[in-house]
C-alpha cells in the first residue's frame, strides 16, 4: 500500500507540474500556445456562450474542409494577451505579432501549417487579418524580418465590431467574418446565424484545452513506468 501511495503521489505532482507549464507558458502569450493545437481562441472571462462558441468552432471547421483553413482569436480584454496586454485593441500588431509566433508567414512559414493558412482576430476595437505568404515573396525576407502582411482585406471591409461589444458579440463578429473571408479566397461556405444560438454556461477554458493531452500522456507514461517497476518487483522479489 505504501509504494501504491507514493505512485499516485508522484502522479499527481507530474500532472501538476505539466499542467502548471502550459498554463506558464499560455500566460506570455495564451492564443499562440492554444491555436497550435485547434483552430479557435476564446475569451478567458466572461467565457463566451456555448452556443455562439460552437457555432465558431463549426465555421472554422466548415471552412477547412472547403479548403480555406483559419485561425481566429477573439481577445476580449488584456488578460486575454497574458504577457503583452499593451496590444490589446491594436489588432492589426496583434495579428502580425500572433502571425509570427505562429510561423504563419515569413521564412518559418510550413514549420507548422500549410502556406495557404489565414488568420483572423478580432478585439472591441477592430478587426484585422494575416496570411501566408508564397515562397517567392518570403525569399525578400531573411530570418526576424517577416513581411508586414496584417491588413483588412475588402472582405472584411463590412465586418464591424458593436460598441461596448461583450465576448459573445465579438464571438459572433469572428462567426459572421469566416464565411466573408472564405468567399474572397475561393472557396465559399453557407453564413452562419448565430441569433438562435443556445447557451449552457461557457464553453471549456482555452488553458485546459492546451493541457489536457498533455496530462493524458503524462499519465500514461507514468501509469507505464510504475507498471514496470511493480513487474520489476514481482519478477526479483526482496
């Protein structure tokens, strides 16, 4: 039973440290480490409806399918930006420095995601957007220096964020702009209204998105490593 006890024991530390890192790491710059595994970024608090979140989630996922892949990170409040709150309503700097840590553009781009990726945030004072460059335009650049590419392309020239616009609202801006920016690439999908959108509370908190599989594999390689050690013991016994 002791060597049962400090197995979970030392479970429960390693989960908590993993998770403690991710959760460190989200705070220099949350949305980078979230987008990396999934394709939306949320407001940390007030949580955005569940409703109006999915149906993000949903757009986002109709849109990759019809070959315009996009990222979107609706930022709420400086608390959102962890680390750099002075970008907070300055989204075109947002989406340049966000493009950036992503490898969406410059002469990292394709470390990560295909060269055709987009990127869209939208904050109470605005909205702006980043995309991939081709390799022909990224060869001008060398190595800290990437292209000036966030902009508000034409299709998002009718996109407008509400004054005094809460999380929800500027959530359903992101739901109403993918389709616009789908439709100007090429590859047109249905818009989305989200006015009957149900809520249930918020939706999963970005932090936990981000270390969730984490914890999963630390559990498993800690749930292997204590079976080892217990099949150790059985097999040359004190």
């Amino acid at each position: 039973m002791r060597h049962r006890g400090e197995f979970i024991a030392t479970a429960a530390l390693i989960v908590t440290a993993a998770l403690g890192g991710a959760v460190a790491s989200a705070d220099v710059d949350p949305a980078s480490d979230v987008l990396l595994l999934q394709d939306v970024f949320l407001p940390y608090n007030p949580k955005v409806c569940s409703g109006v979140a999915d149906s993000l989630r949903n757009v986002t996922k109709t849109s990759k399918k019809a070959g315009y892949p996009v990222k979107v990170a609706v930022i709420g409040s400086r608390t959102d930006l962890g680390g750099i709150p002075r970008l907070f309503n300055k989204p075109k700097d947002y989406a340049e420095f966000l493009g950036n840590e992503l490898g969406i553009y410059g002469p990292g781009v394709g470390r990560n995601y295909s060269t055709n990726l987009s990127l869209l945030i939208v904050m109470p004072s605005g909205v702006a957007f980043a995309h991939s460059q081709s390799k022909a335009a990224r060869a001008k650049y060398t190595l800290g220096t990437p292209p000036p590419i966030a902009s508000i392309p034409p299709a998002l020239k009718t996109v407008s964020v509400p004054a005094h616009a809460d999380n929800d609202a500027l959530t359903r801006v992101a739901v109403a702009a993918v389709p616009k920016l789908a439709k100007a690439a090429g590859h047109p999908i249905p818009a989305v209204n989200t006015a009957s959108a149900k809520c249930s509370g918020g939706g999963t908190s970005p932090a936990l998105i981000f270390g969730a599989p984490i914890a999963v594999l630390v559990l498993a390689a800690v749930g292997l490593t204590g079976f080892q050690r217990l099949r150790a013991r059985n097999d040359h016994p004190d």
